[in-house]
C-alpha cells in the first residue's frame, strides 16, 4: 500500500517523542502472523511470512527485519523502510548489533508475543533485559493521521456496501454461512483486506456470535456486526444493524426505538474534552429509565464501543480519558431486551474539533428483508 509522502516520517516523529517520554533510546517492534499490526503501523509492511522485527532509534534511520529471504523484493516495494534485512540463523546477534550502536533503555513492542526462546536469546545476545513497550505505538495510534482516517473511511464504505448486499440476498431458506459469505465477496471487491463478522440470525438471541449454518426462517432476526479492515485491522470500521425478516412487530419497533434514541443522544454528547465514559452513561440511563437497568451490565452488555487494532479505546464505566480530536471508534449500544432478545444498533465516526463525523452512509433504523431466497 503506497502511502502519501511524509506519512511515515510524521509517524515516526510521534513515535520518537513517545519514546523520549519514557526514556526509550530504542524500540524494537515485534510482529507474527497472529498480531501483524505493530509491523504494519511502524513500517507500512504487511507481514505474510513468520514473523518481523523493526528497529527505530531515537536518532537515525529504522531498520526492517524478516523472517523469509524470499519476501524481500515484495517488502523493499512495500515497505517505507529503506533498509530491508533478511534474518538468518544469527538473526539475534544481528539485530542486537544494531542496537547496541545507538546504545540506551531498549523498549520491544511486541514483548509479550514474542516466544519465550526467542527472546530469551535476543536479551542474552543484548546483555540486558528489554522493557514492555507496546504503549508508545498505542499512545500513538490512538490520534490518527489525515492519511489514516482515509483509510477508515473507505473502510466504512465497504461495510455500508456488505450490509447493501446482505438486505439485498437475505430470504427465507438462505444459511447464515451464505450470508456471511456474500458480504465478504462484496467487501473484497471494494480491496478490504480482512473483515471480522459476527453475525446472528433467530429469535430470543443472546448476544453476537459466529455463524452456524442456520438458515433464515420467518419473523428471525439478522443481527450484523460487519468489520472491513482497509490494510490493516487498525483500519476497520464497523457497522452494526438488525434487520427482520419479514415485518417487525410493534414490541419490536419499540423496543428498537430505545437503541435508536441511546445513539443519537450519546452522539450529540461526543467532542474533544468530554470523558470516554459520558457515553455510556447516556446509553445506560436511556435504556435504563425504561425498564433494563439490569441489563446494562455483563453478562448482557460489555461495552459501548471501541476501536480496532492499535490505539486502544473502550467505552466503558471506567475510562475517563477524554475524546480527542482525530480518534476513530464504532459507538454501538447493542443491547440484550428480554421481550426481544438481542439488538444490535452501531455506527463508526470520527472525532473532530466541534463533535463527531458520522462514516455510516445506511439509517440508523430496523431493517426488512424477506422473501424466499
């Protein structure tokens, strides 16, 4: 993915001024298959092969380390990092050499993913023991770049267009498995690169989960948490919506109402310096003055909404950091309703200087489909 000029530059600037604020003098970043996005966010790289180092000095140029020769030529086109090595046998020597020229407190990013045996041999070839340092690239990947946000927009337009397809094929007789594999199609066509869906389609649900092989009957619900990543799942948006298959019944639009009016009020409320958790208070209060109060707690929700990848962000009752500027997140007040079981209601924005950008181009509403497919 080629990216703007002085887009990696400006983001490693930020990184260094979070490792001088920590005392670091180096980061060593880690990735493997399972967690790719640290390599991604601090080298532009998208890791296919075991895994990766990335060393960035305080003072100088970085320096990309992979596991697989024959992915070098596919990496120095990729990869805004100039100097691409292969790592070999001794790759824990070579890296600790470089280290050991700039000299200073080591963070490794990627600490605790690292195997046991791998580190132990990177920390004895570096005669010292490594800080955890995960939390610089955190720190950083919290407050997206102009570029970033980008990303995450066109993100939210492939989940707009998976949820299209998804009202668009949904009919009686159609499995969840069939479903869930024409929105991925239709993502994929747009150049979403991953996509995690959870996806629920009965009556009296409980929660989101996976699919099963359930097949559409009427009056079901379809509940959608649909999730494209546009590079790098720090670059998802999600969309959620429920939808019936046939007409919804008057409890129903009702009891869909009260999501609606718990996201349209905790929306007005977001803006830079007001805490994180105000939102779930407005969520919490709208739905519990009608009645489920007790229902506003685990096990029937967990959080009102977060963002992906790198840059954690959780509303929830304990985060009192404030909405800065240039965050991303999906604010869902997915609920579980006793009379109705399970809804789902959530749109992706963007935090600007007077309030938010709302990224979900479908309405805020309860869908139909129907029909027999």
């Amino acid at each position: 993915m080629s990216l703007p000029t002085g887009e990696m530059p400006l983001r490693w600037d930020r990184i260094r001024g979070a490792m001088a604020r920590r005392n670091i003098e180096g980061l060593l970043v880690f990735s493997n298959q399972l967690i790719p996005e640290p390599i991604h966010f601090v080298a532009n790289y998208s890791l296919v092969g075991g895994n990766a180092f990335c060393y960035l000095p305080l003072e100088g140029e970085p320096i990309l380390f992979i596991s697989e020769a024959w992915d070098l030529k596919r990496v120095q086109r990729e990869s805004s990092i100039s100097e691409v090595r292969y790592m070999g046998e001794n790759w824990a020597r070579e890296i600790a050499e470089e280290i050991k020229k700039n000299g200073g407190q080591l963070g490794l990013a990627g600490r605790e993913d690292i195997s046991r045996t791998d580190l132990q041999a990177l920390e004895g070839e570096l005669k010292q023991e490594t800080v955890s340092a995960m939390s610089v690239l955190e720190e950083v990947a919290t407050i997206k770049s102009p570029y970033e946000l980008t990303l995450i927009r066109e993100a939210s337009k492939m989940a707009d267009a998976g949820f299209a397809k998804a009202l668009e094929v949904s009919g009686e007789g159609l499995s969840d498995y069939e479903l869930a594999a024409e929105i991925e199609y239709a993502m994929r066509k747009m150049g979403a690169t991953d996509n995690f869906q959870m996806m629920v389609v009965g009556k009296d649900n409980t929660g989101m989960l996976l699919p099963t092989g359930k097949k559409i009957e009427p009056d079901d619900l379809l509940l959608f948490e649909i999730t494209p990543a546009n590079g790098s799942i720090t670059y998802s948006a999600q969309l959620c919506r429920t939808a019936v298959c046939g007409r919804p019944s008057k409890i129903m639009e009702e009891k869909y109402d009260l999501l609606i009016e718990a996201l349209e009020e905790s929306l007005k409320a977001i803006k830079p310096g007001v805490k994180i958790n105000e939102v779930l208070k407005i969520q919490n209060k709208i739905i519990g003055d009608a009645g489920y109060a007790d229902y506003c707690k685990p096990p029937y929700m967990r959080v009102r909404g977060h963002n992906f990848g790198l840059g954690h962000i959780a509303v929830r009752e304990d985060n009192e950091n404030l909405f800065v500027e240039g965050m991303s997140m999906v604010i869902h007040p997915n609920q579980f309703i006793p009379e109705t079981g399970y809804l789902a209601l959530g749109e992706q924005i963007i935090v600007t200087s007077e309030g938010i950008e709302r990224l979900t181009a479908s309405k805020s509403k309860l869908y139909e489909c129907g029909g027999e497919s």
